[in-house]
C-alpha cells in the first residue's frame, strides 16, 4: 500500500523534471552527505515504484554522487546487519515533495530520499550566485583582495552554510572585472591515499591546460618524466585519470605533482586558483604529517612568479580537522588567510524571501519569516 502511495503521489507531481537529493549518514564516521540530481518526471514514477537501490554499506554512496547510476533493490540480497527494518512515508501534497526513509536495523545507516518539483521560487540545491546570492559581501571582498594578491586561502564551515557559493560569487565577480584566470577544482571526498590524490591533482590540472591526448601525453612526458606517473589513455579513454602509477608513490612523486600546477602556470603566464574541496580528508591518508611537511615545503618553496599565478584554496566542511591542519599543528603558516564566514543577517534573509513569494504571486508574513530565520538559526540554506 505504501508503494502505490508513494507511486500516485509521483504522478500527481506535475513537473517534466524532478529534484531528487539523497542524503547519507554514515554514524562510524560521523559523516553527513547529500547529492542532487535531476531526472524525468517518468524515471522517478518507476524510481519511486520499483526502489532502484543498492543498500550495501561499502558502495551506496559511491553509487549515488559519483554514478548517478542504482542496482535493483533486492531484498534477498541484502547482507545480514543491513536488513530492512522500515519503510516511512510521509506525503505532503501541498509542498509537492515525497519524502520516505530507510533505517537499517543496526540504525547506523540511514537514508532519507526527498523528490520535489523544481517548479520553486528559490535555488537551495546547488550553489548560487547573482540575485540568488544574499550578504556575504565583506567575505566575497575578502577573497577577491586575497585572490588578486595571489595568496592561498582557507575556509572551514559546516556543510550547507555557503562556501561553495561564497566562492563561485567571487570567481564571478572576478571575472567580470576583467581579471583572466582558470580555475582547477576537485574533491577529496572519497580520497584515501596519497597516491589518489596525485592522480586526481595531476589529472584536474592536465585537463586544465589540454584537451587532447596528444597535448595530455605532452604535459605527462615534459612536467612528470622521470617520476612514478605515466600516461594511461586507457583509462583517459574511459573517462578516467590521466595518469596512473608504475611503481609505489615516493616523495618525489609527491613534490613533482603538488609542483605541476605551479610550473604550467608559470610557462603559459596563466593565473591558475586550485579549489581543493574536503581538504581535512588529507589527514586520513596515510602518514599525513608527512604529506603535510612535503606540502608545505613545495609551496614555500615556489618561486615569486609562481606564487603570483598559483593560488590554493582549500576548503573543508569538518571544522576541527580544519583547524587541527591550519591552527593546532599550523601548515602552511603565514603562507594562508582563512576567509571565515559570517552569518546571513535577518534583514537580508527577510528581503530575499519577500520578494521570492512576490515574484510568484504570493505573500508571505514578516512574522513567519522571522519565526523561522529564528529556529534555522539564519541558515540561507534550510531557510
């Protein structure tokens, strides 16, 4: 009965394209993940009618953000410790969202599904920038100055508090003053050697400054000869790294990559910032203080005209693994500002929302804004 609740109330959605967000707690690691995708409006009827799952523990998050792509549900399937123990539906019609979650029966795992109508007045599931971006316009300033004085940069806040935006909102407002930059950004998220973020760094900033075989071959053989890395066109072939390794990672091999974007920036006179999302995950690799140390080392060590075209901005959602990388042990000391964001102020959040309501034709009170901005705590984002 449940399903074909769930089932009509997809085809009462009336949108061709729906939002879908996953979110994913993982209880062991103290992790909290979301990704947002949109899909047609007849792929979620039969997502929602026929559970297009895999709820195994190892490999459902890697499923979701990084595939986009599910298995079956198979209830016979599912190992012992991850049965499941039930199934909430909860509608709400008005709202045009779906909303039902799984506990496992460990309840260590949980994962809650959210289907909306991307008919909304408001952009909560991506970032944002332009008249969708509220405030923040001393930390858009800062960053631009930090920026444009080609200095490194850390931020650290909780998910969902706007870093991503912050920095999108200043990369745009850089660009149209007509300062020339390119940007290379990857995610340590699901990073857990130092050999994978090589080839994930190395592979960004090759896809940076080529787009052909030929010119990736080039870049590897001249910056990286010598070193563990080799091209690999197969796996650029299908999609993947640029480069993989011959042999056991080094710390050569760990200097001449961290030194890539560096010595490509300054032969092609290109301002390159490098946005190194999930930093604090560096610290479970293995021997972090010893990357740390090699890190730390080629960046003092870049000469002044490499440091003028490359900046790092790294960003972290984990706040005390941030500060234990940046304030504890203190990397990257006076070679890094720390942009710290502020809160939203009511009367901005209020403005923004008014007007969201106006612009489709509704009201909205002032009292319930303001009742709501005091529970959320004036967080844009679940505001």
């Amino acid at each position: 009965s449940e399903y074909g609740s769930l089932y009509a109330s997809a085809l009462n959605i009336r949108s061709t394209y729906l939002n879908i967000t996953l979110i994913f707690y993982e209880e062991d690691l103290g992790e909290l993940h979301s990704s947002t995708f949109c899909i047609r409006k007849t792929v979620a009827e039969d997502f929602v009618a026929s559970f297009y799952f895999e709820l195994l523990a190892g490999n459902f998050y890697d499923c979701v953000h990084y595939k986009n792509s599910f298995q079956v549900f198979d209830c016979k399937r599912i190992p012992s410790g991850y049965l499941l123990a039930s199934l909430t539906a909860i509608i709400y019609r008005t709202a045009k969202i779906l909303f039902f979650s799984f506990v496992t029966k460990s309840f260590s795992k949980f994962v809650n599904i959210f289907v909306t109508s991307m008919e909304t007045t408001f952009t909560y599931d991506k970032t944002v920038t332009g008249r969708n971006f509220i405030g923040r316009k001393a930390e858009c300033a800062q960053l631009r100055d930090i920026l444009s004085r080609g200095l490194n940069v850390s931020i650290y806040e909780p998910a969902k508090t706007g870093k991503n935006s912050l920095i999108c909102q200043t990369l745009f407002e850089m660009k149209a003053s007509g300062l020339s930059f390119r940007t290379a950004e990857f995610s340590l998220l699901n990073i857990r050697s130092m050999a994978d973020y090589c080839i994930r760094l190395i592979s960004t900033v090759v896809g940076v400054f080529a787009s052909t075989p030929d010119e990736h071959r080039a870049i590897v053989q001249e910056y990286l000869g010598g070193t563990s890395f080799s091209y690999d066109g197969q796996s650029f072939a299908h999609g993947g790294a640029v480069v993989s390794l011959t042999d056991d990672l080094k710390a050569d091999d760990l200097r001449a990559a961290l030194n890539l974007p560096y010595r490509l920036a300054e032969k092609t006179g290109t301002k390159l910032l490098l946005i190194v999302h999930e930093f604090q995950n560096i610290l479970l690799t293995e021997g972090p203080d010893t990357i740390l140390n090699i890190y730390e080392e080629v960046v003092r060590k870049a000469g002044p005209r490499q440091r003028e075209l490359c900046s790092w901005i790294w960003v972290g959602s984990r706040v005390n693994a941030m500060k234990t990388i940046f304030e504890q042990k203190r990397y990257f000391y006076r070679m890094v500002q720390r942009v710290k964001l502020e809160p939203i102020s009511y009367r901005e959040i209020e403005n923004h929302v008014i007007k969201g309501f106006l612009v489709s034709g509704k009201v909205i009170d002032n009292e319930f804004v303001e009742k709501i901005c005091a529970i959320l705590q004036n967080n844009i984002y679940y505001v």
